[in-house]
C-alpha cells in the first residue's frame, strides 16, 4: 500500500511543526520540506481542520501545531486524507469472482491491521528523541568551512586525493 503525496506532505508538516517550538509561514514549511508551496498551503488547511494546525492570520501570523496535537494518531491523519475505501474496487469493473472471492476480505483485513498499527501511533511520539532535532536541521544553510581550514572530502575534486588539489 501506497500513501499518496498530500498524506505523505501531512505527516512530514504535522512532525515539523510538532518538533518546532515557534511559528511558521507557509513558505517556510514548503522551503524546509522542499515541497511546493500552493500543496503545503492546501494540506495545512486540511490539518487545521483536522485539530493538528492552528493558523494565525496577519504580519505576525503563521502557523503552528496544535495544543491537543501530539495526541492525534499517525492513523486518523491516514485516513482523513486518504479516505477509508477498499484496496481494491470489485464492483467498479464487475468483477465475475465478486461472489466468491476471499482476496477482498484478505486485503480488507490488511488494510485494517495496517491501520490499527498506525492508531498506535501519535503525532507527538514521532518526533520524540533525534528526529525532533533533525526535522528543526531541515533545509537550513550548512555551515561554511573557516578559510585557513583545509578542504574537506566532499571540497575534493573527484578522483583526487584529499590534499592533492
């Protein structure tokens, strides 16, 4: 099973905000996550609704992750964006096994367990420990070598030694 990409967007927005103590603008979300813009504008509408963003308008605005957040689960953002239809759509093409078929109810039941697994996840849990640090590290310039340092690895042309350049 897939997520699709405003899920995907969701869970990457709502663990950022979560990790950072500040508000934050539309651009800036979409430039940490490199993600498009008008997307994350749209998913941030959807995640306030959902109880996870608050928005606040205006010069000092932004937005910023929800007081009750932490306790929403990994599995209710799942499925508010990704509905809770079947793997597979047996009546749509009229399918002849439709009768018949045990595989409807096997995916049936691997969606469901796909799904209580993520029930035990909270949003607040998912940035608990290094990764609350590293989603804040996100998008952020790297740190420049002093001048009088020598080059690194990565300053190396390929193929040449560290040193022989």
């Amino acid at each position: 099973m897939k997520l699709n990409r405003a899920t995907d967007m969701a869970l990457r927005i709502a663990m950022l905000t979560a990790a950072s103590q500040r508000r934050m603008t539309v651009d800036e979300l979409a430039g940490q996550l490199a993600l498009p813009r008008n997307h994350v504008a749209k998913v941030v509408q959807r995640l306030q609704r959902l109880g996870v963003l608050v928005t606040i308008r205006g010069r000092a605005g932004g937005v910023a992750f929800a007081e009750g957040g932490h306790d929403v689960t990994v599995g209710r953002v799942v499925r508010t964006f990704e509905g809770e239809d079947e793997v597979v759509s047996c009546d749509e093409t009229a399918c002849p096994l439709r009768t018949a078929c045990r595989l409807r109810g096997e995916l049936r039941r691997a969606r469901d367990a796909f799904l209580a697994v993520l029930d035990g996840v909270t949003l607040g849990g998912l940035v608990d420990g290094p990764t609350g640090p590293v989603l804040l590290a996100l998008g952020l310039p790297r740190a420049r070598p002093a001048p009088d340092a020598p080059p690194s690895r990565a300053d190396a042309p390929q193929g040449a030694a560290p040193g022989t350049t």
